[in-house]
C-alpha cells in the first residue's frame, strides 16, 4: 500500500514493504529517501498542529493600526476610509494564518527520529486507512519473526521476548500466557 502527500512546496510518500516503512521526500531542499524498520517504530501516534506566528502577529499588528487610525479619524473629524487598507491587511492576514495551520500525525522510533504524516492531505480518511494497514502490517511481520518458542534460548530470553511482543500489541495476554506455558511444557519433555 502507498500513501502520497503533497503541498505546495513538498511531496511525501510512504511504501508499505514486508518488513519496513519507505518514506520519500521531495521539497525544496532535494530528495530523500529512508526506511524504518517495524521493530523501530514505537505503536503509538501523536498530533500535532503547527501555526504560523508571524501571520498571527501581521494580522494582530494590523487591527491594531487600524484601531489607531479609527481612533485618530474620529478625534479629528477626518474620514474612516485610510482604516480600509490596514483592515482589509488584517482580515487577508488572519484567513491566511487560520488556513495555513498544518496538522501533523507523527509517529516517533525508539532511535528518536519522527515519521511526520501530514493529516489532511489527501484526506483523513485515506490517512487512516493507510496507518491501520501500516499497523496491521506491523503486528503481522513481527509476530511472524518474534513470536515462536526456540528451544535454543533460556526462559529470561523467551520471556523477554514474548513481553516485548505484548507491550507492542502483537500478542495478547493470553498468547503471553499461553506461550509461556507451552516453551516450559516443551523444556520439562526435553529434560527427560
């Protein structure tokens, strides 16, 4: 599955392979291209919302001086019609700061680096869709190469590895328990 993200300025697309994420992104800095393992991802999102300071503060600035016009036009007699131009600054200003507000779904590692979904771009929907398939694909990969009993490795190293398995979501508490039951069951026949 592939999701792809565009804005004015950037592209981002993401690849669902066996066992990674591909991310690609294009803006103005050039190409990049990277992969993150599964196993790396944490399995949990965050949103997050980024707005623009210095549009809120133009359009701030601008009612202000609007104001000061107003108040200075009414003091002395004049027209209200030089409060037009730094009004109409502010309106354009505060649209511009209310629509450029972006908001983010990330998706941290445990090496600390981010995997930033833009929300709404193509479509909530279609952003969800693709992080339940990314999950799905998560939980399948990793209960495929994690979760069997090896006869090879002691009790701390199994048990360890079934509670990474649980704490990830991959497995239930009642795979954890049945699992564990079954690799002691299979250690006390092989004893024998």
């Amino acid at each position: 599955m592939e999701l792809h993200q565009k804005t004015l300025l950037e592209k981002r697309s993401f690849f669902l392979l066996p066992n990674k994420l591909k991310l690609y992104l294009k803006d103005t800095e050039g190409e990049h291209e990277n992969y993150i393992s599964y196993e790396s991802l944490k399995g949990e999102a965050k949103i997050s919302c980024r707005k623009n300071p210095k549009l809120l503060f133009i359009s701030i600035a601008m009612v202000t001086f609007s104001g000061c016009i107003l108040l200075q036009s009414l003091l002395i007699n004049q027209g209200i019609y030089y409060t037009i131009f730094p009004l109409v600054i502010a309106i354009l200003s505060g649209i511009l700061y209310r629509h450029k507000q972006q908001n983010y779904i990330i998706l941290e590692t445990y090496d600390r680096k981010k995997v930033i979904f833009f929300r709404n771009k193509p479509n909530r929907q279609t952003l969800e869709r693709f992080l339940v398939q990314l999950w799905s694909c998560r939980k399948q990969y990793l209960r495929e190469k994690y979760f069997y009993i090896n006869q090879n490795h002691d009790l701390k190293q199994q048990t360890d590895r079934l509670r990474w398995l649980l704490e990830q979501q991959v497995i239930t508490k009642a795979e954890y328990k049945f699992a564990q039951e079954d690799w002691i069951i299979d250690r006390s026949y092989q004893s024998h």
